[in-house]
C-alpha cells in the first residue's frame, strides 16, 4: 500500500516535472516560433473560444458606445431644433444686411431688448442711444417695414414705442398715392394689438385685400415708403365719411430683434426706392393673381362653350330642338341682353272668359254641413 | 468519482470556461475575475496530482494562446496552482463557503504572482503595483464569483449521494 502511493506521488511528480519543463520550454521559445504556435491553437481548437470572446468584447464596445451614441443623438435632436430659429435669425440679419445696404448711410443698428410677455409687446429698449446718434421720434425700422419710433433716449440705449401701441399713429397710402389714411393699432376684438387700421380713408377711394400699405411721409417723422401692412379687409366703423381697412402689419413685434433707428439728417433725403423691391414683388403677385384668375375665366368660358356645341349637336340628332334655352352653361356663359320690344296690340278677338268643358269631379269628400 | 460525477464535473468546467470568455470580456473590470482559476481548482481538486498538473498546462496554454508573449507563462502558473490544489485537497476541500472563498483566492493570487513573474512583461513599481493590489482585488472578486457560482451550481458540483 505504501509502495503503491510512493509510486503514485512519483509518477505525479515525473508529469508536474514535464509539464513544467514544456511550460519552460514554451516561454523560451523564441517570436519567430511563439507566434506560430499560439496562432494555429487560436486557429483550430480554440477558435469557438476566440469567438466567443470576440463577441462579448463587440458586446461590451456596444454598450459603452451607447451612452455615447445617445449622447450624441440627444446633442444632435437639440441642434436640429436649434437649427430652425437659427434659420430665422440668419435670414432676419440677412434681410437686415440687404436694408443696410440700401438704405446706404444714415441709420443706427440695434437690437430690441424685449422686457415683457410678448403679448404685452407695446414697447421695446434699444441697444443704442444718443452717443450712436439716436434723437428722439426717430423711426426705428426692420427688414419688413415699420416697427416704431424712438420716445426715450438715453446716451447708450434707448426706448421705443412699437407700432401696437395704443398712442402710435403714422400717416400711411397705398403705393400708387391713391388712398391715404392714419394707420395705428387694432386695439379691439380677439386680434386686438396684432393687426393694424387704416382709419380715416376717402370714400371713393377702394382698396383691394393684399394691397400694399406704405407710409406717406406727410407729419415729418416717417419717411415716405416704408411699408406698413397689407390690406386684409375693409371693415364697418361709426365714421361714415371714410372708410377702415384692416391690414396685417409687416412687422411682427414678437420677431422683432434686430432693428435700424434712423437718423434725422437721412429722413430729410428720403428712403425712395428702398423698399422698391418689396413693393414691385407685391404688384407682381397681384399681376400673377388676375392674370391667373382671367386664364381661369377664358378656360372656364372656352369649355362652357365646347360642351354647348356638343349638346346642341346631340339634341339636333335626336331631332328635338336645340337646347340653347335651357343651357346648363348659362350661369357662366354670358348672354347678350335681349332687346326689349313694345308689345303689339291684340288684334284677335277671343273669349274674356275661359269655359269649363269639363264637369269638376273632386275627389275629396265634403265634410258635413260644407258647401263647395 | 462515478461517471456521472465526472460528467457533471466536466460540464460545470466547461461552463466556466465559457464564462471565461464571454461575460469576462462584457464586464471588462479593471480587476476582472477568473472563470479559468475557478474550473482548474474545481477541476483539480477532483483528480489526481498528475492529471491535475495536466489540465493546469493545457489550461495555461490555451489562456497563453490568446496573448502569445507570454507563451508558457500562464501554463507554468496554472500547472503549478493545480499540482497544489490537488496535493492540498485533503486540507482546503470541505464543504464550507469561506474555506473555499480562501481556497479560490488563494488560488488566484498564487496564479497571479507566478503569471506577472514569468511574463516578465511589467517591472518595478508596477509589477508590486499589481501584485499587491490589483490581483488581490481580482482574487477576491474571483472568489466572490466563485462561491456564487458554487452556490447556484451546487446540484452539478456536490458528489453523488452513491
């Protein structure tokens, strides 16, 4: 039995001794055969091993990578909603560059600090004052058009009075000089503050929905041509000497941020031909709008005209008369007026009164005690 | 050991192996634990000196495989470790949760201590850096590990009643 274990522990130490001495041996071979051989184990019999562990580390890179991701998916949805008042601010200082460089000389820019709820928005505190050379009832103006008049001044900022508010008045016209008016805010009903009155207006003179309203000059604050609004529509007032239009202001005062104030000594040269542009793209709309509407007309009166002709021709074949005097196309199909004739005198004697030749034969009973 | 005893014992080793590599590499701690360790001492303590010495280097080959510069060191480690964890059986093998947490972790560090010496890879400051620091950590959590795993594969792991 003791023998039998010497045995035993000496066989184990003979096979700890070899694998210690192959261990050995393994760890001094050199690179040039190390590599081999670790790469044809990691080739054959180990390769479900390797892959294995190829795949937990992906695993784990995933998710490390997914807070990132997330991060970064979150960063980007931020930026994406960014992007849009960016847009806007971008095309609102784009717009403010053209104006600067058509108004040329003679104006301050500022931006409208808004100190209250937007719908509030009566006034607004400008980021320059009178070292920028701002007086007071300077007109301070946006891309679009009006915005409102400086009534405060400070040396480094200044306060103005936004077109809705309640004591804002300007002298406004149509382009073509034809309909002068008081444009100032449209205090009541649910739009109260956000649209604009033309009060005031003669009443011959009409103005049609989408017309440009710009100011006149006239009172010596506002130059002539700087847009107001565009006519919305006419609307009932207690004057009765004149007519009120109601426009849609060309500024928005919750968008106003950037501004120009100009200066005195640039409103005696005018501003003509500034806002030019924005008036010739507005007649050109209008022209698009009516010769739209006259090619709908002419089509309308043309297939009006085409389906006349092909139902005439079908009741002259079925030989009944030609139904011009029930045409369905009357209603659109314009129709010479006929020419009224005096009536001839009634030559043919006839009866004044008409006969029954035939007995009544009422079908209804009579009720008792009724006579017919 | 019966046949179903050896089947078990193989399927609980092969079980830690694939631990080994796949939820090793998803944890990817700093002081990771050490799936290989806890099969060879489970696989040694089951088997004889000799065979144990075996499935220690085949073991450390395979683990070696995987980082070819040191080639032999993880073999040299592994064999040495289970030589003595099956030679130590009758000390350290009882069915007692915190003997077998030591016996996991001292397993563990010895492994360690070997591996990083014969590597010969880190020096200085480092090497008593990691190990006395970072693979005493990786031997605790080792243990930790492997007394849960004892814990939940107890029904594979206990000897059959016959």
């Amino acid at each position: 039995m003791a023998r039998a274990i010497r045995s035993n522990t000496r066989v184990d130490l003979i096979v700890l001794s070899a694998c210690i001495v192959l261990a050995l041996a393994a760890r001094a071979l050199p690179n040039t055969m190390r590599d081999p051989v670790a790469t044809g184990m990691r080739r054959s019999f180990l390769a479900p091993l390797v892959m294995l562990q190829e795949r937990s580390e992906k695993g784990r890179q995933s998710l490390l990578a997914a807070d990132a991701k997330q991060a970064y998916l979150d960063s980007l949805s931020l930026n994406s909603m960014k992007a849009g008042s960016l847009e806007g601010e971008n095309d609102r200082l784009r717009k403010l560059i053209g104006l600067g460089s058509r108004v040329r000389w003679g104006f301050v820019p500022a931006e409208a600090l808004h100190g209250r709820g937007i719908r509030d928005e009566t006034t607004v505190i400008l980021s320059a004052g009178s070292r920028a050379g701002v007086s007071r009832l300077s007109p301070v103006i946006a891309p679009e058009g009006l915005v409102g008049v400086v009534d405060q001044v400070d040396p480094t900022m200044s306060h103005a009075m936004l077109w809705t508010h309640p004591d804002f008045r300007v002298s406004a016209m149509s382009p073509d000089g034809t309909a002068f008016g008081i444009a100032q805010a449209h205090l009541t009903g649910a739009t109260g503050g956000y649209l604009i009155e033309l009060r005031g207006v003669p009443f011959r003179a009409t103005l049609k929905p989408g017309a440009l309203i710009v100011s006149s000059g006239w009172g010596g604050v506002w130059p002539r041509g700087i847009p107001v609004g565009t006519v919305l529509e006419e609307i009932k007032t207690s004057e009765g000497w004149a007519r009120t239009y109601l426009l849609r202001p060309a500024v928005n005062p919750a968008d106003v941020y950037s501004v120009m104030i100009l200066r005195r000594d640039r409103l005696a040269k005018g501003l003509e031909g500034v806002w030019q542009s924005v008036a010739q793209a507005d007649a050109a709309a209008q022209r698009i709008v009516v010769s739209g509407d006259s090619a709908a007309r002419t089509a309308a009166l043309a297939e009006a005209a085409a389906r006349r002709a092909v139902i005439d021709s079908m009741a002259r074949a079925n030989g009944a008369p030609p139904l011009g005097a029930f045409d369905s196309t009357r209603a659109v199909t314009p129709r010479p007026t006929p020419i009224r004739r005096p009536p001839r005198p009634d030559t043919t004697p006839r009866d004044t009164v008409r006969r029954d030749s035939v007995p009544p034969t009422d079908t209804i009973p009579l009720r008792p005690g009724t006579t017919r | 050991m019966s046949m179903g005893g050896a089947i078990r014992a193989i399927i609980s080793f092969l079980i830690f192996v694939a631990l080994h590599y796949t939820l090793r590499p998803l944890l990817g701690w700093r002081a990771p634990m050490d799936f290989l360790i806890l099969a060879l001492l489970l696989a040694a303590v089951r088997v004889r000196p000799s065979t144990a010495a075996v499935i220690g280097f085949v073991l450390g080959l395979i683990s070696d495989s995987l980082a070819p510069d040191a080639l032999g060191a993880g073999a040299l480690a592994m064999t040495t470790v289970a030589f003595g964890a099956s030679y130590l059986k009758a000390v350290f093998f009882a069915d007692n949760l915190v003997l077998n947490a030591f016996f996991f972790f001292l397993g563990k560090w010895v492994f360690d201590i070997m591996y990083f010496i014969g590597e010969q890879r880190v020096h200085g400051v480092e090497l008593v850096q990691q190990l006395l620091l970072w693979s005493p950590l990786s031997a605790a959590v080792t243990a930790a590990v492997g007394v849960l795993l004892l814990f939940i594969m107890r029904p594979l792991l206990e000897p059959s009643p016959a």
